[in-house]
C-alpha cells in the first residue's frame, strides 16, 4: 500500500519573514501586506509594476508606496528594480544639514522640495535618527507614514538642518494640537527657525509659549464672539500677550477699558494698554483700576481713531 500526505492549500506555501508579524504587522496597511504577499509568493519571477498592482489588486502609485513601506522598514531591498532580502546591515548614508540664513531656510520652507522616494527609503534605512523620526510619527499617527509626510520631515531636517531631537518635539508639538499635516508642520518649523530653535530646552520653552498663545487664542475667540478666525497682525499681538505672560482676568480688564473708551474691540487699544501695565508692573486687575494716569488717558477727549495708530506703530517698532 502506498501513502501520500494531503494537505489540500498547504501543499503550495511560502515563507513570510517572521519581523513583518512580530514587528510592522500593527502598522502595516492592508495593501502593503497585499503587496508583500505577491512578492513573497511569485519570488523568482520578473514583473513591472504594474503586474504587482494587478496582482495584488492595488493601483500602481499604491504599490510603489508599499515597495517603500518594506524596504524602509529592512524587509527588502530595491537595487535597480531587482527586489531582494535584506543581506546584513543597510549601508549608512549620511545627511548633511545645509547651514544657511532664515531667508534661505524660510525659501525652502515655503518651496514645493519633492525627495525621490528612493531616496527618502535610503535615508531611512541608513540615518537612525530620521528613522527614528518616521517612526514617532507613525506610532502618534497609529499608521505608516505617506509619502507627504516623509517628505516635510526629510525638508525639516536635511534642507534647513532641524537637530532631529528638536525635529521629534516638533512633531509631537504638531500632533498635540491635532494638526500633523505637512502644511502644518512647516508652519511650526518656520517660526522655530524664525526664534532660533536649535536645541532641546529652547524648543520646550516655545512650546510653552505657543501652547499657551493657542490656548489664548481660544478663550479670547469665544470671549470675543467671533465667528472668523484672528488676523495675522491680531494673531502677533496675541502671541505678544502669551510672551509676557499676561493672565486672562487682566486681558479682561483691559477689554472693558478698550470699549468705555473706543465702543468698539480694537486688539492696538488692548495691546497699549496692557503693554503700558506691563511696564508699570501691573499684574492683577485691582492693580490696574488703580491705575489713574492710564484711567485719564483713555477717558481724554484724543482722537480714537489717531491713538489707536500710534499705540500700534509702537506696537510694530518694538518687533
């Protein structure tokens, strides 16, 4: 008698590399598994790109991405379309920050960079800190990253030269707020260049500014009933507020002031006034109704319209 072991669909397998479950499975989106699966099971063969998007089902810019997603994290390697495992450990390739001025920094952050996707998976394979980097952002996010995204963080840190540990707080910052997009994330490192962000402790005490200045901004929105966003020049007398660190009830005091003189809420008249307190160390709303001279001022028969001017050109001078 003769015996043959039938195992039905297991008698046609293939090996998965035992990182993509213990390590990326979490992370992984369905189509890079869709894509790591056609590899895995069709390795030996030639195909375009196109063959993998059709067999795995996916379009192919999606299968391109998921190509990246594996080789970024060390479970391929792409030499010329030659896709292979990973045979040790990744060639290193260094990054060099380009050192320049704001004007150059803020040009690069206001340009449309576009890093070739190889190089982006390069970087990552071979720089531990911007990998680092991707990956805090793709645990906060609670999935991969998107071309997009690696892309503003390859600007942030290899064009204008963003230490990455700095980098890494930025990101956190951006997700604290609930607004990782690349857009927003090169607003925040614009104005951290701007400050001269450039270690650990001057990014903590910016953040402290700018977390207080956005809570800020809340309050007086609603304080305010207003139904559009702050202006730009309403917005740097804010933040001009948050820096000083001016408590709410005198931000308060200051509001009612501004209407008994002017009818109307002029954010100049505001900041004059608590500019004014500020350097009379004025800190509390009972120090401020004690105030006389800046009580006489205001009920003065000046003209309104030309005070609120002056009080904003020196607002601008003091920038």
């Amino acid at each position: 008698m003769e015996y043959k072991l039938n195992l039905g669909v297991w008698n046609s397998v293939f090996a998965v590399p035992a990182c993509v479950v213990d390590e990326h499975l979490k992370i992984a989106g369905g189509d890079h598994i869709k894509v790591l699966l056609f590899l895995l099971r069709n390795s030996g063969r030639d195909f375009s790109l196109n063959d993998i998007s059709k067999g795995a089902g996916v379009t192919p810019d999606t299968a391109e991405e998921a190509l990246i997603f594996w080789e970024e994290r060390g479970v391929i390697v792409n030499n010329g379309g030659i896709i292979a495992p990973v045979q040790g450990e990744a060639a290193a390739v260094p990054t060099q920050p380009v050192a320049g001025s704001k004007a150059v920094a803020r040009a690069k952050l206001t340009s449309d960079i576009q890093f070739p996707p190889v190089e982006i998976a390069r970087t990552v394979n071979g720089d531990d800190a911007f990998r680092c980097l991707c990956t805090t952002f793709e645990r906060l996010a609670g999935r991969p990253t998107k071309h997009s995204e690696r892309n503003t963080l390859m600007v942030i840190t290899d064009e204008i030269g963003l230490p990455s540990e700095v980098a890494l707080m930025l990101v956190e910052y951006c997700f604290s707020m609930d607004k990782a997009t690349p857009a927003y994330m090169k607003s925040v490192a614009l104005d951290w260049v701007e400050c001269g962000i450039d270690n650990i402790v001057k990014a903590e005490e910016r953040i402290t500014v700018l977390s207080m200045r956005n809570t800020l901004e809340g309050k007086l929105r609603s304080k305010f009933r207003m139904t559009s966003a702050f202006s730009k020049k309403q917005k740097e007398i804010i933040a001009g507020w948050a820096e000083m660190d001016i408590c709410e009830e005198l931000i308060d005091e200051a509001y009612e002031k501004t209407l008994n003189a002017t009818g109307k809420l002029s954010f100049p008249y505001m900041d004059s006034i608590l500019r004014s307190w500020k350097e009379k160390g004025i800190s509390s709303p009972e120090q401020a109704q004690q105030d006389k001279p800046a009580q006489t001022v205001m009920e003065s028969s000046f003209d309104i319209n030309a005070l609120e001017q002056s009080s904003y050109e020196r607002y601008r001078k003091k920038e």
